[in-house]
C-alpha cells in the first residue's frame, strides 16, 4: 500500500492548514494543502486521495456563524462529491473550523425534516477560549479513536457548543455510539463535567460526533496542536512524554489504510 | 429592488448571551442596574428578492434554527417592531455608510452562492430595553451599546428604505493658493487641512512652490504631509536635540540615530564575522539571524489615538497593520506569532468622574482585548506574550502596543524595487476610512477629537488580510516579483512614496479600486484602508502573479509604474494632479529642531510604616491584587496562542495552567527543535522617579524574563517603542532623551541590539472644566519587547514549582529600592530609591543563569519584577501548587543593610529565584559562581508560603489557596 495521500481543504480564513499537514506527516501520510476554488473547479479531484482533512481557522471569517458559509458552498456545488467520497470507503477528518463546516454542510449529520439535525453554537461562556480538556472516547467502530481511551488536547474556539434539535435525536445518536468523543473531569472526579472541563456547555458533554461508519469524524478539540512531547502545558513539569497524544489519531487514519 | 430585515433572537429556551453581556456592562460601568433588555442581531438585505427568497436565505443562511428563530419582513412592517420581552424602546445600532463591515461583505457573497440576487447588505444590532427615560437611554446607546465614531443609532422604526452608498465623483482639481498665504493663512491651513505641519514646515513648502512659480494642489500638500508626518518620519526623535541634564549639555544632530541606532552599530562592529544582525532600522521589521535556513523579524507599533476613540477598531486594525509589517519586510516574512501590550486607567473609575470625550476605560479595556482577539485568532498567528499596565494618566490615551515577529528565509531577506515594475496594490480596497490617520496621530487628544477625526478610525477584516498572506508567500516563493511593501499609515502616498524613493514613479489613481463610488483622487492617495500592500512586479511575472491571486479571490490592481524619474508624479484619468521631486518629498523637510532639559526629582526618603501597624500578610495579599500583577488569564485565553503548532511555553504555566510565565516559547520551524523566547519590560511607575532607570529596568526586564526560560542572553534582541506626552516642552522631550541615552548604555553594555523601533508622541488629553484647560499627560512608557532564542526548547523552564525538598536559590542582590515600587503603590507611600541596573553584574546573572538552565540544574526560574522577592515566590508556590519556607537572614544584599519589608519587596533589578533538586546544587553553584547568590530556603509539602525573618519571625505565613485567589480575582471577568 502506498502512502496514503491527504486533501487538507483550505479556504480563505483557514489557518491550521500547515500544522496539520505536519502531523499527518508524522504519522507516515503525504497531505496536501488544496484551495477550495480548485475543488470547487474541479470536483473531481478528491477522487484521487484517502483522506480527506477540513482543519481549523476561521473559514470566511465565520462571518454569519462558523463554518456557515463554507458549509453552504459545499451543500450547493460538492455533496456528490463528498457522498462518493464517504461512499469509496475513504475518511473525513474535520477539526474545530472543519467540525462546524461538516456540521452546516450536513456530511456528518444527515438533516432531519425541519433542518438540521444539530449545531455548534456559542459557547456558554460567550467568548472564545483557548484551553486544554481531558477526553474520553466512546466509540466502537471510529477509525480515528482506535485504541485511545483518554487524550489531553487543547480547545480554541467560540462556538463549540454541540446542541441537537431535540432529545430524541440526542438519544438517537447516542445509541448509535456517534457521540464519540466527550470532555471528562480534569480531576478525575466522577460527579459530572463542569465548566471549564466541559468548556462550552455542550450536552452530554460532546466534543466529537462521527457518521454511522465511523469513517467521519468531527471535533472542536485540536490533536494536531499535541503531536509534539512540547506541546503539552505541563512537560516542563511531567516529563516529555515518549508519545503526544493526538498524534495517534493521524496515525489510526493513516494506518487504516496501510492495514487494508 | 425591496429591502428586508431578518432579525434573529435566540429560541425560546436558549440564553441571550449578548443582552447578558450588556446588563452586566451596564451595571459595571454604573449606568443601570439590573436591566431588562433583549438583543438580536440582524441583516439589511436589498435586492431583487420574494419572501420565499428571503425566508429560505434566513434559514439557510442567516440563521441557526436549532437555537435561534427569526423575523424576516420589509423594512417597515411592524412585526419588525413588535418586541420580544415587552419592552417598549428599540434601539438599533448599525455601521455608519462606508464603515467595513466584513460580515455583510461576505454576506453579499454568500447570497450570490445561492444563486439569488442582491445588490447591498448591512448587519445591524438591535436592542429591546425599557420605559427608560431618555437621558438613561441616550447614555447606554453613547456608552455601551454603539460608538458614535463608527456607528449610527436609530431609536424606533429604521427611517429608511433603501440603501445607497457613495454618488459619482465629478473630477475637479484643487489647487491651493499657497504662495500667498501669510503666516497666519500657513497656520490655518495646516490646521483646518489636518495637515498638522509647523509654521517652519509650512514655509518650506511655501517656499518650495513658490521656487516652482506655481501653486501646489492638494494632493500634493497631503503628500508632504503624510511624508513629514511625525508618524512617518520620527522627526522629532530623529531630529536635532539640544540636551541638558546633570552631567552638562549634549547636543544631537539627529538623537535616535546617535544613541539607539549608534548602540546596534557599535555592537555588530564588536562581533565582527559573529554578528547575528541581517537589517536593522531599515526595513518594515528589523531582521536577525535564526539557523542555517532563516531569519527572523521583530515588530511592534502603537494604536493608541484610534484605540482611545474607538478601542475595538483602534486594536483591531492595530494588530492588522503590525502583522503587515513583517509582511511587508524583506520579500515578505510569514507572521508566527503577536506580543500585545496595553495601559489602561483603573476600569473601576466611575463613570462620572470622566471628562468629556473619554470612553469608560472597562470599555476601552474590552473593546481592545476584543479587537486584537477577533483579527489576531482569525488571522491564525497566536498571541503568546502580552502585559497590562493600569495608571489613571492613561485614562484619555490608552496605549495599545502590537507586535508581531515573522519568519522569512534568509535569501528572501531584501527587496529592490525596479525602474519599468508595475505598481501593484494588492487586497482589500480603498474606501474613505483612516482619511488623516499619519497626521492624526501627532496632533493632541481634545473632548472634540471624536467628531473632528472619526474618519481616521477603522475596523478591519482580517480575513482579507489572510487572504493577502497566503498569497504573498506563494507569490514570493514562486518569485513573482521584486518588492513589497505594507499600506499602512499614510496609505498609497506613503507605501509608493518610500518604494520609489530612490526612482520615481508614476501613479493611476483612477485605476485603483474603490469600495465604493465618489472618493476624490486625493482620497484615494491618502485613504488608510486597511489589509492593502503594495508590491512591485515586473511585466513579464504580471501574468502569473495576477492568475495566483485570481485562483484564490485577492483582487490586485497595477496602479502605476516605477519610472527613473526621480519624481512622483500622479494622475487621474489621464489629468495630472501632483508632481512633486522625490527630492523634496523625502529630504526636503526642515530639521525640527528642539531643546530638552533634563532634571531629576530630588530624591525623597521613603518612610516606612511602624512595623507593628503594618500586616505583611495583608500587604502581600494586595500587591497580588493590583491591577499589574493581577492575573490576565481573563486576556489571555481569548488569545489563541497555540494556533501554528509551535506552542513550547505557553503564557500560562503550572499545575494547573494558569501561572504567570515569564515569556512565551515558540518553535517557528516544527520539524525543529529551535525556538524563540518572547516578552517584554515596561516600568511606568519608575518614571515618575528618573526615566534613565526606568528605561534600564525595562530592558533589564525584558532580558531577565527571557533568560529565565531558557533564551541565550547572547542571542537577545530588543525592540523600543517609546509612548510620550508633548515633546515640544523640553522637560518632556529631556525626560525620553533620558531614556534613550540609557537604551544606548545598557544595549551596549549587554550586547544585546535594537533592531528596530517606534514612537508615539503627544499622548495627552485636554477638555475644560469651568472654561479651564485641564491636561492629562501619559506617565513616560518605555515599552522593551525582546525576542531571544532557544538553542532547544527541550531545555526551558517554567516558573512553578516542581517538586518538595528541592533547594531555592536567590540569584542576584537585593538593595534599598522601594522607589516606584508596588509595595508604596500598596501602601499610598511616596519617594525612595528606584531600581538601578549594575550593569556589569547583570550581564554576569543573565549569562550564569543560562549556564546553569542548560545542563538541567534549575527545575523552575522566575524573575523578580513587581513585588519583588515576596510576590515572586507567591506567584511560584501557587503556580506549582506547592508551599515554600524561606528565610530572608541568607538574602545577597547591596553595601547598604536592607530591612524585612525591603528584602521582602524591593524591586532590584536582575533577580531570579531558582528551584535546583538538591543532587544538582553542586553544579548549580559552579554554574552561577561568582555572582551574588544564596540558597533562602526549600519547596515544601504544605500548602503555605512561609517566610522568616533573620530573627526568626515569620513575617508571612498564608496559604496557597488564598494567595492565588487574591491574584486571581480582580480580572477575573
């Protein structure tokens, strides 16, 4: 198996192209950076990559709300695209901004009749935050969390707070495992997550939402900021640390793959 | 063609977040308690549209119906007016015509994805308050909730119909009898003009046209004016100064080149073959020595008038310009990450105590904080360094320092602009905002400022400015053209102005493009319209530069050339309407020439309390709790500042994350392990004591705060940014002389260089009480941002303490130096010594330190700044979650005893307390050697801060938990 090729989508606004190409090239995969008025010209083009990667920024300024307008493109002129790509058996990783653009664009979450099925919207706090959160997985079958437990990755969003249109539709996803990633106690307490571990007010405390198949994968915090032993906010305390911990989602997408 | 109003409020069920905020602004600021209001935000659309357009466009595109619901109808229908919580008074606040508004500019772009048709759209917020009485309401409108410098506020039904912006513009030059002005019409004309030209300047100019035997149009008046600016030109730093202090009378022919400058100039000599400088006050940025692949540049700049009108824009658009400065050094350096800086008045000053004009400084406060947050998190270069310095003096001239340091590789390093390249501008376009922003800047703040400059106040879209980066560095990669070049102030004048200095260059200013119709062609040359460069392009690379920039959305424009002329020379549709000798234009200005004296307070003895009356628990519980020291964790994590994925140390550290690191770590190059340490110094306080120590301590500061991590003291370079009241007193103007000449003595004396530099003069306010003239002038603010390196991030260190039993050391001595302290800020005392720097010990410190961080013998370093010694520990113990028992018998002192209070708060400069494990303090001492150091005492298992007198008192004993909490609470918003 060749290395597998990324697209990392980059739009005007983004800007967590370049270090998330790094990451997936230190986990063995060959990213490229592609402009979304090449895609949008030739819609063709993700046909010949494995993965494909909406990283974070601020596409058009999450001008209206983030990832709305983005989003919207991609309803309107790339759905086929990215269905037969989802179709082919292929990965969609979307982080922070991507999560928000895969959210309004409906690839993640299909509509439910009155719209969309959920959102990511402001945080409770009303600001945009930067800070690190401890995660639990909790998803069989998502090819990006094969093998993790827990991960420590920082946030740096304002609208990162998951809310579905009613409580059927929470229950029905989380019976089908897709809320698969949640913020847990720093602490390790068990009596519930609150604020600034769940850092945004999210119900059930979601920080990643995959597709039935587990081939999608949505989330605001940032693994790609924790590929290096130095990126961790305590080293200087704990140690390096011979593994980062977001570095093994890149390597679960790219060894999915290699594994085939 | 109809005009809708799609309003949006959040569902039943979910929280206003914006009418919280309000209410509780209102209630901080003293305007109203407890007060009902209900906000949304809303959206003008004009356009060829039917209401099921308009509803699917609110669903789809304007609104989140999960959490919010929306009105949608034509301006006018009542249900726009009908109020969601009973509230009878609606308050709309909109961007006035012409001012950015980069949500309704994508919005119009969006709209047309959809394939529906408009032609204009507007965002607008709307409130629901009330039966207030007017007076309430027209002071929470003024106050809080719009600002009349940018927005227009509508009480009641929105009194128009339909939108238009901008009517033709007839071409009509204007030419200026300037010949015959007399002394008196010279002086009107600059005044009225905004020209903000001296009477000498204005004769010379006079004199100029009159040799030409023609007079000058206005164009021309605005270029000279731009040019000679104090803004674009330094004239006055950079100016002849006759000074006098103490040690008799200096004089300059040009003071910044003879000190600071002077000081690189001797230090790149003395290091020969090892200087480590590449371009230093040249260039946009000044640029130094990273590895074997690249160079890095450094940059900071003030905002401060625009920030005091209207502190969002003010700092929104100060961050844009400062990142387009590294942009626009050498070839174009790529922005890594932004240091930011401000000087607020007390955000508890009541609201009625403000004179005329001024902005309630929590307002200011927010309004900056969240400008620099939505442009710098959005631009994607993380903010990693920053400080707050509160003083009532800054309540009418807030200063907002942004910085930014950029990565270029190092044959990328310098431009040529050639004669026959096309002039291009690049990004977003010209409108008529920042209309006078260069010479604005050296005129004085009145109460009248806001209605005499609100056209020199902006908001910026960074995303267009992200846009203009992405493309820059292909461009610059791909080689596609020969300079560049930032907009900044002064705009297209100043930009092609510099660039062809030293060739001439001819200007199409009908070819540029507008935002909007009606600007006049010396509008377009003066407009300072943000997230613009300029760049020159030679014909033949035009073709492919011009398809990049197409691919991804960036208009460029040629709107000139750069002829071997020697002049400018400017156009409108083919009419001529300047032509002035690049001659004149950049040398012609008269010297200002300037006395300044220099004499220092009689030094004051500092009294201290009876020692029985005064609790030095309670002392050190309300240094934490002052302003400068407090937490900024409030600030900071609205700052991404791990965005780029070279975050090493980030600004807070600690077992919990929310200690005070001493400067920020960062790797540019991620396959690397080499880093850059960044941070700042800055002593205000000292100031009011002598200006040559204050400006020492600063740099002192700087360095210790980036040696305490890790940074190579030999490898340190610094930046001045010098903030000043009215240099035209020469007690003033002495008091920065004074400051430089110590820049120069210490840069020298560390080895360490500026490289490059900026001021900002005539930081005062004025207004009239009972028809006297009152003035508020800035305390001397020296800002020092450095910028060191990191061999290998691997070997940093942070600040909180590690593990109990470890040994703390206390590097460095302690003198008599309460002056300006923040005990006597504590205390309300007065006088003392301030802090001095020893020079050649300090050098000895800062490379002892490093000699003892690099094989791993300090597990935590934090220097000692305000508070001094006490404060220090403090900040340690909770940061790392661990007590300390120290005692202050061992405590290195000056050739003068110290007593308790001062060994515990002194602010003596070139301190550090270091935790070493105790198998490492043999090679800690060898390490540190001959210079003052002493071991004061253990981290310890309880969690307390204890400290022990010589006579065995405990002068402090508190636990962690309280010490943090009076640090952390005052900000924490």
């Amino acid at each position: 198996m060749p290395t597998p090729r990324v697209l990392i989508l980059r739009a005007p606004g983004t800007n967590c192209d370049h270090e998330t190409a790094h990451a997936f090239e230190l986990a063995g995969g060959a990213p490229e950076l592609v402009h979304i008025n090449q895609l949008l010209e030739d819609p063709s083009l993700p046909s010949g990559y494995q993965i494909l990667c909406l990283p974070g920024g601020f596409s058009y300024g999450d001008d209206i709300a983030a990832g709305r307008i983005l989003g919207n493109q991609i309803r309107h002129h790339l759905q086929q695209t990215l269905a037969d790509f989802k179709e082919a058996g292929k990965l969609v990783l979307g982080i922070c901004n991507g999560f928000q653009i895969l959210m309004n664009s409906g690839i993640l979450l299909p509509d439910a009749e009155s719209g969309t099925s959920a959102t990511l919207t402001w945080n409770d706090s009303g600001k945009f935050e930067d800070r690190w959160v401890n995660l639990a997985t909790g998803s069989e079958n998502c090819v990006f969390l094969q093998g993790i437990e827990t991960m420590y990755l920082p946030v740096a969003h304002a609208e990162g707070k998951f809310v579905t249109r009613d409580q059927t539709m929470l229950d029905t996803l989380n019976g089908a495992g897709q809320l698969a990633l949640r913020y847990a106690p720093l602490n390790g307490s068990t009596d519930g997550v609150p604020y600034p571990d769940n850092p945004n007010g999210s119900e059930l405390h979601v920080a990643g939402v995959c597709d039935p198949t587990g081939r999608v994968l949505g989330l605001m915090p940032h693994p790609e900021r924790h590929v290096d032993p130095t990126h961790h906010p305590r080293w200087t305390r704990e140690g390096l640390k011979e593994q980062a911990d977001g570095l093994k989602m890149f390597q679960n997408a790219v060894g999915f793959f290699a594994a085939d | 063609m109809k005009l809708w109003e799609i309003d949006i409020y959040p569902a039943p069920g979910q929280p206003d977040l914006v009418a919280t905020a309000v209410a509780t602004d209102a209630s901080d600021m003293g305007l109203a308690d407890n007060l009902a209001i209900s906000a949304a935000r809303g959206f003008l659309v004009q356009g060829e549209l039917n209401e099921e357009q308009a509803e699917r466009l609110a669903r789809e595109l304007f609104a989140d119906d999960v959490v919010e619901r929306t009105v949608v109808a034509p301006v006018g229908d009542p249900q726009l007016q009908q109020s969601p919580n009973g509230k009878s008074r609606l308050v709309h606040v909109m961007p006035k015509p012409g001012v950015m508004d980069p949500v309704a500019d994508s919005a119009l772009n969006a709209i047309a994805d959809f394939g529906l048709e408009a032609n204009t759209v507007r965002t607008l917020r709307k409130f629901w308050l009330g039966d207030l009485p007017d007076e309430t309401l027209s002071a929470l409108t003024s106050r809080l909730l719009a600002n009349d410098a940018i927005e227009q506020v509508v009480i009641g039904p929105l009194p128009f119909d339909h939108l238009q912006l901008g009517s033709a513009y007839e071409f009509d030059l204007v030419r200026i009898p300037i010949r015959e002005l007399d002394d008196d019409g010279l002086t009107k004309l600059s005044k009225e003009g905004q020209l903000y030209l001296t009477l000498v300047e204005m004769q010379t100019i006079q004199q100029h046209f009159q040799e030409l035997g023609r007079d000058a149009t206005d164009a021309e008046l605005e270029s000279v004016a731009q040019t000679w600016s104090e803004h674009c030109s330094h004239k006055t730093l950079a100016g002849r100064i006759a000074y006098r202090d103490e040690n008799g009378e200096q004089r300059f022919e040009n003071m910044l080149k003879e000190t600071i400058f002077a000081a690189t100039q001797q230090i790149r000599h003395d290091l020969g073959d090892d200087d480590w400088c590449v371009s230093v006050f040249e260039d946009n940025a000044g640029i130094v020595r990273f590895d074997d692949d690249y160079n890095v540049v450094f940059k900071v700049e003030t905002h401060n008038h625009p920030s005091a009108l209207e502190p969002y824009g003010g700092a929104n658009t100060g961050i844009g310009g400062v990142i387009r400065d590294p942009l626009g050094t050498g070839m174009g350096a790529k922005p890594i990450c932004n240091t930011d800086v401000f000087c607020f008045a007390p955000p508890d000053t009541p609201a009625d105590e403000l004179p005329g004009g001024v902005l309630h400084p929590r307002r200011v406060m927010k309004g900056v904080v969240a400008g620099v947050r939505d442009y710098g998190n959005r631009m994607g270069i993380p903010t990693v360094n920053g400080a707050l310095y509160f003083d009532k003096r800054y309540l009418g001239n807030p200063l907002v320092y942004c910085g930014n340091v950029g990565l270029i590789p190092r044959d990328k390093s310098s431009k040529e602009p050639q004669a026959g390249d096309w002039i291009v501008a690049l990004g977003g376009r010209t409108g008529r905002d920042g209309i006078h922003g260069a010479t604005f800047s050296s005129a004085e703040l009145t109460s009248e400022s806001e209605s005499l400059s609100g056209g020199a106040v902006q908001i910026g879209n960074a995303i267009t400015e992200k846009m203009v980066l992405d493309i820059i560095l292909e461009a610059r990669d791909r080689g596609l053209y020969s300079a560049i070049t930032d907009c900044g102030a002064g705009g297209f004048s100043s930009a092609v102005g510099e660039m062809g200095e030293k060739i001439g260059a001819e200007v199409w200013l009908d070819k540029a493009p507008l935002k909007y119709d009606g600007l006049s062609y010396t509008e377009i040359w003066i407009s300072e319209a943000q997230e613009r460069m300029v760049l020159s392009v030679p014909p033949e690379k035009w073709d492919d530069f011009e398809s990049l920039c197409r691919n991804e959305g960036v208009e460029a424009t040629i709107i000139g050339k750069f002829v071997p002329t020697g002049r400018l020379q400017l156009k409108y549709n083919g009419n001529e309407v300047a032509d002035l000798s690049m001659e004149f234009l950049h040398d012609g200005r008269p010297p200002v020439v300037r006395e300044a004296i220099y004499q220092a307070p009689a030094v004051k003895p500092l009294t201290l309390p009876a020692a029985v009356s005064i609790d030095l628990n309670q002392t050190l519980l309300k240094i934490l709790g002052s302003l400068n020291v407090a937490s900024k964790e409030w600030v900071i994590r609205q700052y991404d500042h791990e965005v780029q994925g070279g975050s090493v140390i980030k600004p807070l550290v600690g077992v919990k994350n929310d200690g005070p690191g001493d400067a920020a770590v960062v790797r540019p190059v991620l396959k690397s392990h080499r880093g850059l340490a960044i941070s700042c110094g800055m002593n205000p306080h000292f100031g009011d004591f002598d200006t040559y120590h204050m400006a020492a301590s600063a740099i002192d500061e700087a360095m210790r705060n980036c040696v305490a991590v890790g940074a190579d003291p030999s490898r340190i370079a610094i930046l001045d940014n010098f903030c000043w009241g009215y240099t035209d007193r020469p007690e003033t103007l002495g008091s920065l002389v004074r400051a430089a000449l110590a820049c120069r003595d210490l840069a020298v004396a560390f080895d360490t260089p500026f490289i490059s530099g900026k001021d900002s003069l005539n930081n005062e306010f004025s207004y009239e009480i009972d028809g006297q003239k009152q003035t508020i002038s800035i305390p001397p603010s020296l800002l020092i941002s450095a910028m060191g390196q990191v061999a290998d991030v691997r070997r940093c260190v942070t600040m909180d303490l590690k593990e109990a039993g470890n040994a703390l050391y206390l590097v460095g001595l302690t003198k008599n130096e309460l002056g300006g302290s923040h005990f006597s800020l504590v205390e309300h005392l007065d006088g003392g010594n301030v802090p001095q720097v020893d020079i050649e010990v300090a050098k000895r410190t800062f490379a002892a330190i490093h000699a003892a961080i690099q094989p791993g013998c300090v597990r935590a370093c934090h220097d000692l700044s305000e508070g001094g010694l006490a404060v220090a520990i403090a900040e340690m113990a909770f940061a790392g979650g661990m007590g300390a028992d120290i005692a202050l018998a061992e405590v290195p002192q000056g050739s003068e005893e110290a007593c308790n209070v001062t060994l515990l708060f002194s602010e003596s400069n070139s301190r550090f307390v270091c935790e070493v494990p105790w198998d490492k303090q043999p090679d800690f001492e060898h390490a540190i050697g001959g210079v003052p150091h002493a071991k004061i005492g253990r981290v310890s298992e309880a969690d307390r801060l204890k400290i022990e007198a010589s006579n065995g008192v405990l002068l402090i004993d508190c636990d962690l938990a309280t010490l943090k909490e009076a640090w952390q609470s005052p900000l924490r918003w």
